[in-house]
C-alpha cells in the first residue's frame, strides 16, 4: 500500500499519461488545506482490502486533495475530510475500486471546476459514471434532480451506495449548519435516504439516518407516502434488483472473510 503522505500529492487537473509508482511517490507536495494525517491513514487502512489497486486510490486521493484545496466546511475544517470520510464508509462496505475513487472524487465536478470528461480521462469511465450519477445540476429543480437520481441508480448500483454513504456523513456533521438548513435536511433525510435504505437492504445506515433525523426533527414523521414512494409512483424504477446486486456483493464479501 502506498504510504498516507500520498494525500498531499499535487495533482495537475489536465488528463496526463499513467504515472509509476515511484513518479507518484516523488510528487509530495502539501497544499493549503491538506487532510488530518489521522484520517488519511484510517483510510488506508479501511481499504486495504484494495491493496492492489493503491496506485489508483492515492492519485484519486491527491486529485481531489488539490481540486478541493482553500476549501473549507461550516465546521472550519477541510472541505477534503468530507469525501475521505465518504470513501472511508464505502471501504467498509468493500465497495470496489471505482466506488471508492467515486466516493473521493464525488464533490469535484459540483463544487470545483473539475469535468466529468476530466475524471473519465484520468480515473476511467465508471468512476465518472458514479460521479456523474450523484452530481446535482446547476439550476436544476429539487424534483428533476431527485429523479434523475433515481434513473442513475437503476443504471448503477453503486450511486445510491454512495449517496447514502455521502448523506449520512453530512447528517453526521449537521451541527454545524443553521437551524432552518438542520430541519430541511432531516425531512429530505427522512422522506427521500431512509426509504432509500430500506429498499435497498441497508439497514445499519437506515437505522443511523433515522436516528440523526430524530435528534433533529424529534419524533416527527412525514405524512402519506415518502417523497422516494412518491418519484417512484410515475417512474418505476426496479430497486428490487440492486437491493440484490446489494446482497450478492455482502455474501461475497462475507464468503471471502
């Protein structure tokens, strides 16, 4: 596995040729806003599992280390401890390699001036399908955005891992949004994601999610169907087949532990 110091490698937006191992070793530089070293090595060590593709993790690690770079969350701290906790979520589902990269890479295109096209050049095109599948629109209306969120899913399963993986650590960080803002996402939570996770088989981050709205919203529910029961009602897309692409990847996860 590559050492943690790959988390300050500087990397160049533009496409380049494949690097070798020791090119990307010799690039250590730190940025502005680099990640807490604790955090980058409790990555590490989540994926492990992918070891033999260390090389990919690392530059997708560093690639969005720069891409985030001055950025910063309410909380003060760097905007890149964000997707690293998200890639370190997925990891301990033994997500596969294009997950995790996604997970490290799925702000860039919404909140930096890095492309689709850009990841697909440098990181392949399931990567950027997965980022691309999770990236809200400029100007585009809740509702569209939510729905297109559905079709990416059904074409992908791991995109609805993945934006479970981001929702709840945002709803583990909620503190530190305004009230109004604390109160809106827990409904959203609570009407679109916990459903979510239900159908799909998720239980653990079903749970979670229902108990970070509680401590939000108290013991309020939504009326009537949820708002995922209610996208669904027009366009009926087969959640039942990722919840078994869902199951499939656990029980061969487990067989090979």
């Amino acid at each position: 596995m590559l050492c943690a110091s790959l988390a300050l490698l500087a990397v160049h937006r533009a496409p380049a040729a494949p690097r070798s191992r020791g090119e990307a070793r010799s690039a250590v530089v730190s940025p502005t806003t680099p990640a807490p070293l604790p955090l980058v090595e409790r990555f590490w060590s989540k994926a492990a599992y992918l070891s033999h593709h260390s090389e990919v993790l690392g530059d997708a690690l560093a690639f969005a280390a720069e891409a985030h770079d001055g950025q910063r969350r309410r909380s003060g701290e760097a905007f890149i401890v964000h997707p690293i906790e998200v890639a370190i979520i997925l990891a301990g589902w033994r997500m596969d390699a294009d997950a995790i990269v996604a997970g490290l890479l799925h702000d860039t295109v919404e909140d930096t001036d890095v492309t689709v096209e850009q990841i697909e050049g440098r990181f392949g095109a399931a990567a950027a399908s997965i980022v691309a599948g999770v990236t809200d629109g400029a100007a585009v209306p809740a509702s569209q955005s939510q729905r297109e969120l559905l079709l990416a899913i059904s074409r992908d399963w791991r995109v609805a891992l993945l934006k479970l993986a981001d929702r709840t650590h945002n709803m583990r960080t909620l503190e530190h949004m305004p009230a109004a803002k604390q109160a809106a996402k827990s409904r959203e939570t609570l009407d679109l994601f916990v459903p979510l996770a239900r159908r799909l088989g998720v239980e653990e981050i079903e749970r979670e999610l229902d108990q970070l709205c509680v401590s939000y919203l108290g013991e309020e529910r939504p009326d009537g169907p949820s708002l995922l029961d209610s996208l669904l009602e027009d366009e009926r897309i087969c959640l039942r087949r990722q919840r078994a692409c869902w199951r499939e990847h656990r029980g061969a996860c487990a067989s090979s532990v």
